[in-house]
C-alpha cells in the first residue's frame, strides 16, 4: 500500500531522529560519566613522580563528594601524565589539569557542589581547589605546611577548602619539586585548558610531572 505524503515524511523524519541519535551515542565516550563513582569509606593512591612517589589515602567521611571525585578520576586514570604546575614549597602544591582539552572541559561542566570542612588544613592534608561557590572539579592541592587560613577562608559566601585526605607516605617528595616557578602559573590556567601539557612544556620548561595514579588499596 502506498502511503500519504504525511506518513512518508513522519517516518523520514523519524528515521533521522533516530540515526543523530545513535550517531551522538557511538561518539561519545563511554568512559566519561557526571555520575561520579561512590568511593569507599578509605582509598589509598600510589602517585609516580619523576622526583619519586608519594601516596594520598581519602577518607570519604571528611568530605563524600570530594572522595567520590577523587576516586573516579583515579580510575578513570585523570591524574596520569600531567604537570605539577604550582610548587610554593611553604604553602601548597597545585596539580591536576588534563593533557586533553576535550576531557578537561567535560570536568569542567561536572563541578562539585560544596561541603562543610570538618579537617583542619594541617600539613600532608589534601583538598580540591576551587574558584567560588560550588567550583570544585580536578584540580587537588597539598598543604605543604600548617594552613589555619584555609579552614574558613571566605569565597563567594563558602567557608574554606574541605580537606578529603592526606599525603601518608613520600611528603618528602614535594620539597624535591621545581619550584622556580611558583605560583606565576596560576592566572595562565585557562592556556592549559586550551592546549594541554605543550603550552606548559613550550613556555614552563622543566616543571616536573605526574606518571601516573593508581588505588593501591
């Protein structure tokens, strides 16, 4: 039987529809999800440096949601093959920033909302930076020595950076960092958003780097 002109162009359209659909499944990465893994009670992470190893142990009762990240970026195997871009070797040490553009925007729009801080900003201690209210993403800073300030440091009407973890082996390993740099990265961030570990090895030669991060237990 023929169809009417309407059915025929319902179905056309349809059919188009359809394939779009499928054509945006097959090209999105399967890996990469909003929904972050539930980490359990304690993780600890083997970090390999080019400087030496250390291990952060998160403790998901300190802050859930910052464990949660922490643990699904770990598995995901985010924190492999990035710089270490900040090294104030008497406040803290900054990192994690994708070497892939693509999948440091995806975790840009995946931003956590905020906790309380219940950990006092001590040395080893490790938290998420943020940049206002409800910021926080990737990128894991480590006190590098007693940080009162930190615990109720005001942005944006947020109280302080809620610690999740700590350096428990290898705090020895971040006064071995280059440090001449300091924090003049900082205000560059937006640079390795756009162009990964190139623009920091074109333009911050000899900053040391992260191998690779995997769950140890």
């Amino acid at each position: 039987m023929k169809l009417k002109p309407f059915h025929a162009s319902f179905i056309i359209t349809t059919l188009l529809v359809c394939s779009i659909a499928f054509a945006l499944t097959i090209n999105t990465p399967k890996e990469l999800s909003h929904q972050d893994l539930r980490a359990p009670e304690t993780v600890q992470v083997l970090f390999k440096t080019n400087k030496g190893n250390f291990i952060i142990q998160s403790n998901r009762s300190w802050a859930p949601l910052a464990a949660d990240r922490f643990y699904t970026l770990v598995k995901k195997g985010f924190y492999s093959n990035i710089y270490i871009f900040r090294v104030e070797k008497d406040y803290v040490v900054q990192f994690g920033i994708s070497d892939n553009p693509k999948e440091s925007r995806f975790w840009d729009k995946a931003r956590l909302k905020d906790e309380p801080v219940i950990q006092k900003h001590k040395k080893g201690m490790v938290a998420f930076a943020r940049s206002g209210k409800n910021s926080r993403t990737t990128q894991l800073f480590v006190n590098m020595q007693n940080n009162i300030k930190l615990d109720t440091t005001m942005r944006e009407g947020v109280h302080g950076y809620p610690p999740f973890g700590k350096v428990i082996s290898g705090m020895d390993v971040f006064f071995l960092l280059n440090d001449q740099y300091a924090k003049r990265i900082l205000p560059l961030q937006d640079s390795i958003y756009l162009y990964g570990n190139q623009y920091l090895t074109q333009h911050f030669p000899g900053l040391d780097k992260i191998i690779s991060a995997t769950i140890i237990h």
